[in-house]
C-alpha cells in the first residue's frame, strides 16, 4: 500500500510526485496514526545513529575516554563538515589513541560546501575528518579500541563491537534481532533493515529515556541530553534536523537518514513518528515531516516557528537563484 504525500510545482502546474509512508505510536509503541504502509520495509541509514552510540556509552568507554557532550553529539550525527566538527572528530579519535587514517567512512565534498555551491579548493573533499559520518566512525574506533579488538575491524559485522550495536538496535526497534536485514550503509559501516513503524517506537524510546533497565535509561538520558545541548554538532546549520530542535526545544529528539527517512520522538505527549519518502527523494521529506506535526496538533502555525517556514511548503529555485515552483505536502493521516 502506498500512498501520495507531497507533489512538485512549476509554477502553478503540477510537475512530479512523492510517495510515502508514515507511522505514529504512542507512550505504549501502538500506532495511532498513518499514512501509506507503516510496516514499509525499509533501512534505517543514519537516522539509527543515536542508537548506535549506546554500547560506547554502556561498555564504560566513554567515561574512560572522558567524551564529553558536544563529542558524544557528533557521535550521533550526519554533521555537515565545519571546522568546528572536524576538530570534535580530531578530539574523539586522540582522546581514544585513534588516527585520521584509521577512519573508514571515505571521503566527499563536505555538506556544508555542497548546500552553498561552494567548490573544494583546499582538499575539502578528501578529508575523511568532513564525512559526515566521521563523528560516529569515531565513536566505533573508541569502542573498538576499549574492546581491546584490532581497530582495522571495527566495521566488521561480526566484530564484538558491531554485535553490541546490532544487540542495542534490537532492543531499542523492539524487532527481532535474527529478523533484521543488515546491509552496509553508505559510510560502509553495517546498517540495519526493518519495517518502518519500529523506527516510530525507537524515537520514542529515546525521547523518554525508556530503556530496558535502570543502567539503559541512564545511558539514554547521557545521548538525549547530548543533542539537546549540543544540536548544531549532530547536525548543522541550515539543516532539518537542526531546526526542529531549535523549534521545540527541550521536547524533541529527531535523526534523519539517507534515502529520505525521519525518527522523531517526543517527551510531551510521549509519542514517536517516522517518516519515509518511499522514491529517497529528501526534497519531499521535510514538508511531509512539518505537515505530520501540523495535523497532529504540534504545530499550529507555521509563523511563530522561523527555523521551520522555509520547510513547510518549500520553494523551489534553480541554479540562478529563480524562483521556479514549490513543493506541498499531500495527505491526511489516518487515525488507527
């Protein structure tokens, strides 16, 4: 089942169109609202990065290491390459006896130089410290190396430190962890494939510190409070995620993804929602992710939320600059 969730202009005519799905839980993980296929299979790319950060945090690591928030914020993010978020991975890889060298996540124009058009002139492009994914890359290497496992590895699935994440994401995503499709993410690390709804109860989880035992709620409370102070190092200036924590602050954990999927998690009302665009076009992501706030009653007007306007019901500019169209979200959620 699919549904229509968003539709492209050029100038006052419809031009493409977007598919997706959407599912909402509640304080007890029941759906209560959705668009599409809430069960859509799907993997959950970066959006899974705060869960991945668990076993650091658990194994005793990060205390070893002395991370502190704003390192262990980028330990969680798509962050857009700065200099400030190069020199955090710099502080994460030497506080743990790492090397830039030991970083396997590859290398690309950071996203900072590609959302301004701006063209690598000092080697931008091939500083494995500007991935995207080089903050959680460092956090692997830091586990790894308190594991005591050979660090060339530590992106191996079936390395002690990559079986304690799949562990952790099991538990958190309430999926069996034999039912869990594991493939490799972009940043070649292992990535995890489930029906989308889990991702819905797995924001939630987190945004309530709900883990399964005292010791997992307390590590949970650590990454919450992490990117809430730190919002700007798991994400970046100009990005989506960034302005919804700005908009609600102290009352939201959100991670996007590749391919067009969005967790977020709310404290008050406790509920989760996760958001895929079922073609991986991202354009169309966050209109639909504002949209869903709005009909769920989060949002009642755009106006008083400056960081979040220019997502709603975005425009759409070529090369020039020009104004050429605009991109509306297209749906109703459905109550369960």
């Amino acid at each position: 089942m699919t549904d229509l969730v968003a539709k492209v202009y050029r100038g006052e005519r419809e031009e493409s169109v977007h598919y997706g799905s959407v599912a909402v839980v509640d304080r007890e993980g029941n759906l209560t609202h959705s668009v599409g296929d809430p069960g859509f299979f799907t993997f959950v790319r970066s959006s899974s990065k705060p869960f991945q950060l668990i076993p650091l945090i658990q194994s005793g690591a990060a205390e070893k290491y002395g991370f502190s928030p704003r390192q262990l914020s980028i330990m969680c993010g798509s962050h857009i390459g700065t200099d400030d978020h190069r020199a955090a991975v710099q502080e994460n890889l030497r506080a743990a006896g790492n090397r830039p060298e030991d970083l396997q996540c590859g290398t690309h124009v950071p996203i900072f130089m590609t959302m301004a058009g701006q063209i690598p002139e000092h080697g931008e492009h091939r500083d494995v410290l500007r991935n995207n994914c080089s903050g959680k890359h460092s956090g692997f290497l830091a586990l790894a190396r308190f594991l005591g496992e050979d660090v060339t590895e530590y992106i191996n699935p079936d390395s002690k430190a990559q079986q304690l994440v799949l562990e952790v994401v099991a538990d958190m995503y309430e999926y069996p962890k034999e039912d869990i499709v594991i493939s490799i993410d972009g940043c070649s690390a292992p990535n995890f494939g489930m029906p989308l709804r889990q991702t819905a109860i797995a924001f939630r989880r987190l945004a309530n510190a709900e883990g399964s035992n005292v010791v997992a709620s307390g590590v949970l409370r650590k990454i919450k409070s992490a990117m809430k102070t730190h919002p700007e190092m798991f994400s970046g200036e100009g990005r989506f995620d960034l302005a919804l924590m700005r908009s609600f602050s102290g009352n939201i954990i959100c991670k996007c993804g590749a391919e067009a999927i969005q967790g977020i998690g709310f404290s008050d009302p406790p509920i989760g929602i996760a958001v895929k665009i079922h073609d991986g076009n991202a354009r169309a992501l966050y209109p639909v992710c504002v949209e869903v706030l709005r009909q769920l009653g989060l949002v009642t007007d755009i106006d008083p939320l400056p960081h979040l306007r220019a997502f709603h019901k975005p425009e759409v500019r070529n090369v020039s600059k020009r104004h050429t169209g605009y991109i509306i979200p297209e749906f109703t959620l459905k109550k369960v």
